[in-house]
C-alpha cells in the first residue's frame, strides 16, 4: 500500500494479507480524503481471484485454530489490544483521512475499539456449557448428559465505511475469541486501517504460535463480495452496510448462517414533561455525530404537541453553534459526507421533503462540499428523509398529540435498531420499553448509545442477530451435545 508521508501507516505491507502472505501484484485504486479530495493512499483492490485464494486459506485454517487453546486465544487477543494502544495517533490520523470523520468522533472509534478487544479476550474464559438431566424422561434413566459450545467454522465479516477499524474489529475479534478463523471485506473506500489491523493481528497470532492465516482481508467491489458469502465452504456471514444489501447477502449465502447489522432512521421521543434542553441537546449530539453516517444517528425526532415550540425555541441555537470544517480540527464538529454522491443524494432528499411541505429550519444547503447541518419541520412520513436511512447530517420533526401516537409512529417504520424516549415519567419509559419494536430502547439518551459488551442488534428491517462480544461469540459457535450411557 502506497501512501503520502504522514498520511498512512508505513509498517502495513503491500498487497492483502492472503492465507499466510501479503499477495501482491493485484489492481489499486485511490483512497480519498473526503474533505479536499487529496489522494490518502493506493489501496490494493482485490478480485475473484484473491477471494477464491482466502477462502481456500481461511478452509484449511478451521481445524488448527478450533485446536488452539483458550489461553492462546486470549493472549492473542491481548497482544493485538496492547499492539493497538501504541499507535493511538496513527491510527486516529489515518481514520480522519478514510473516512473525513471529525477527530473527536475518530478519537471514540479508536477507544471503542481497544475495548472491543480487551472484552473480546475476556469473554474467552466464558464460553461454556451446561449439564442436562437426562433422567427427566424414563429413556434417559441412567445416562449422562452436557453440552458445549464448539466453533461455527470460517467467518466471512464485511464491514461498512463509516467505522472501519471498530466495525472490522467486532467481526474479528469474537470471531477469534470462539475460535474461527475469520475474513474480513472492508468498504472500498475505507480499507486502510482495516488492512493495518489484520497486520497487527498477524503478528499477534505468529507471537503465540497461532497460524497467520486465522485472518485475511479481502478488498474489492460486489462480485468479490459474493463470491465470498456464496461459497459453501464457509459457516457464517457478518455483515454490517445497508438494507438492500444485507438483505440481497441473507439470500446469496442460505441456508449458511448470515448475522445482518442494518440501516435504520432512529427516533427520539419528547414526551411532554421531558427536560427540553436535555433532549434538545441530545438530538444535536446525536444527530450529527460522524457526519450523520451512523445507522442509529438521530433522524427522527417525534415531540408531543404540548412542548413543541418550547422545544424547537431550545433546539435552534444548539444547531446554530455547529462548526463546519476541516475534520482534522478539534473545533469542527460536521464535515464532508464519505463522497460527493452521498451529498447530491442528501439535497435530493432535502429538496423532496421540501416539496411535499416541509419546512428547512436551519441548513439544508451544501457548504464548501458540507450538507450543512440540516432541521427539517414537519416532513411527510411518505418522504425519503422520514422514511428511510438518510446517513446524513439531517434530522426531521414532528410533533404528535400524545405519547401513545408518538409511540405508534415510531413503530411504522420498517427498521428497528434504536429508539430513544426523553421523559420524567417512569410509567412512560416502561411503556416505551415495553412497546417500541427495536432492538435497544434507550431512556433519557441518545439512540446511538451502545456498549460494546451489551447485545446491539435491530428487528424487521434492521437485521437479525446480536453483536457485542458474548453476544457474537454465541452467534459464532453451535452446541455440541454429549449422550452417554455408562456401562
């Protein structure tokens, strides 16, 4: 991987990290900063080819690294954390530069990420199983029975561009703790630290005596991808990217087992006796955070009738302060989307809902190659920037009569990952708990609060299965049961 000093990190090697070697010799294509469109660096670009050779490697690796010790698991784990926490800033400069993510959001992937991996190792020590009383039926008088939790097989992980390091490291790192052997497809157009953390991993993995190929890194465009999810060798698919896309992955791979982190447009319920300058500020944080390209980013706000305008009088002036800028300084807090066809898309929607009525408050325009931060007033729900994921700095409200409607509008969504209620009321936040149709409710905070140990994951159209640690390390191993009748 070629790259401008300064911008890149000078220990990865050339080429994908392809059974026990860095392959070179295949295409490359530019990484772009989003924020002046200056080159990053040549990334390698994988094709049909590379996949089929990872997949033959990462095949071969099921039984030596099911054989691995729990002891050697955890101390790879460890190493790769320890390896990680040396290049803090590196690593923290080259995700601003892949991803025009402002620094501060770069410096909480970063951070998130080095404790996916301590948890990671942690919960090697927790995979276990039970005893079963067979003797519960007459058949099973005399017998003994347990079970274990033994490894799926290889794992085929691909990750979305606007996390790249964490979301690699949650398909790495359980897939690793369960013991599978694990390739990863970055974004096209974030790979970078994808590919300096599978080396880092690597080395990890030779330092304990565990094969190298335990991880690959496959890049390249969609055929790659299926020829990846497709192939009957492989045991499981985590996918974390669109809708579209994973549900179009969920039927390519069938009947393996496929894990789906979707899209999704989160809601935010202001419930008439919330703290409106609380909630006010939590759209705002929530909202605009990673540029607006997060799946449970604040995108709905839904602010019962009675506190409408006290609302929006608290909202205004916390948008306005927003800076718009350069992503490499602390000062800004909105900067370019991932490329330029994420922003005409962006203004398209905006121009829609504007269309069908409803009013831009505040932004709603591009700057200097920014959508700027973006209030929309009384969107249609019919519309794209209601309806769908935006994956943008846009945030739409509307007000409804009560909590009960407010509640039913968020459920008419097709996706459920997060939704967020602000309120005084203990008997309104059991409510909502009770019944929104998400994967996480999230009381007096914001939708894109997550854990790294809890289990995140959506319904409906958001996705099936659960991340986090324990909860992917589960995902990623199937029972074995023991039946024995002593003599």
């Amino acid at each position: 991987m070629s790259h401008r000093p300064g911008t890149g990190p000078p220990t990865v090697p050339e080429g994908l990290p392809i059974g026990s070697e860095w392959v070179r010799g295949m295409p490359t294509s530019p990484v772009i900063f989003p924020y002046d469109g200056s080159v990053v660096a040549q990334a390698p670009v994988g094709q049909p080819e590379h996949a089929a050779q990872a997949l033959a490697a990462g095949s071969a690796a099921v039984k030596p690294v099911r054989g691995l010790t729990s002891e050697v698991r955890r101390k790879v784990l460890l190493h790769v954390h320890d390896a990680l926490s040396g290049h803090r800033e590196e690593f923290v400069d080259l995700l601003i530069a892949e991803t025009g993510k402002v620094r501060r959001d770069c410096e909480m992937e970063f951070s998130r990420t080095l404790f996916t991996w301590s948890a990671s190792a942690e919960e090697v020590a927790h995979i276990h199983g039970e005893t079963v009383p067979l003797d519960m039926q007459a058949s099973g008088a005399g017998m003994h029975g347990f079970w274990t939790r033994k490894p799926i097989g290889l794992v085929v992980g691909i990750a979305g561009f606007n996390a790249p390091l964490l979301l690699a490291s949650h398909k790495i790192a359980p897939s690793l703790a369960a013991g599978c052997p694990v390739i990863c497809k970055p974004a096209p157009a974030t790979p970078l630290t994808t590919l300096w953390l599978a080396a880092l991993v690597r080395e990890a993995a030779a330092a304990h005596g565990a094969p190298e190929e335990m991880v690959q890194v496959v890049t390249g465009d969609a055929e790659v991808g299926r020829a990846l999810v497709t192939d009957q060798r492989v045991a499981a698919v985590s996918f974390t990217g669109s809708d579209a896309v994973g549900h179009q992955i969920a039927r390519d791979a069938a009947p393996r087992k496929t894990l789906l982190e979707l899209g999704s447009n989160a809601a935010l319920i202001v419930d008439a006796g919330a703290d409106l300058a609380k909630a006010a500020e939590a759209v705002v944080r929530g909202g605009y955070y990673f540029n607006g390209q997060a799946c449970i980013a604040v995108q709905r706000v839904i602010c019962c009738e009675a506190v409408r305008e006290e609302f929006l009088a608290e909202l205004a002036p916390r948008v306005e302060a927003l800076r718009v800028g350069d992503p490499r300084d602390p000062a800004t807090d909105v900067a370019p989307l991932i490329n330029q066809a994420a922003t005409e898309r962006t203004l398209d929607w905006i121009a829609e809902a504007q269309r069908a009525g409803a009013q831009v408050v505040h932004g709603g325009a591009e700057t200097a190659g920014t959508v700027e931060p973006t209030v929309l007033l009384d969107v249609p729900e019919s519309v794209a920037a209601w309806c769908e994921e935006v994956f943008a700095p846009v945030v739409a409200v509307r007000s409804v009569p009560d909590l009960q409607a407010a509640l039913e509008t968020v459920n008419r969504s097709r996706y459920g990952l997060h939704a967020s209620i602000f309120t005084r009321s203990l008997a309104s936040a059991f409510r909502a708990l009770d019944e929104l149709e998400v994967g996480g409710v999230v009381v007096n905070e914001v939708p894109g609060f997550r854990s790294d140990i809890m289990p995140y994951g959506g319904v409906k159209d958001s996705g099936i299965g659960r991340e986090g640690p324990r909860f992917a390390i589960e995902e990623l191993t199937v029972t074995r049961m023991a039946i024995i009748r002593p003599e």
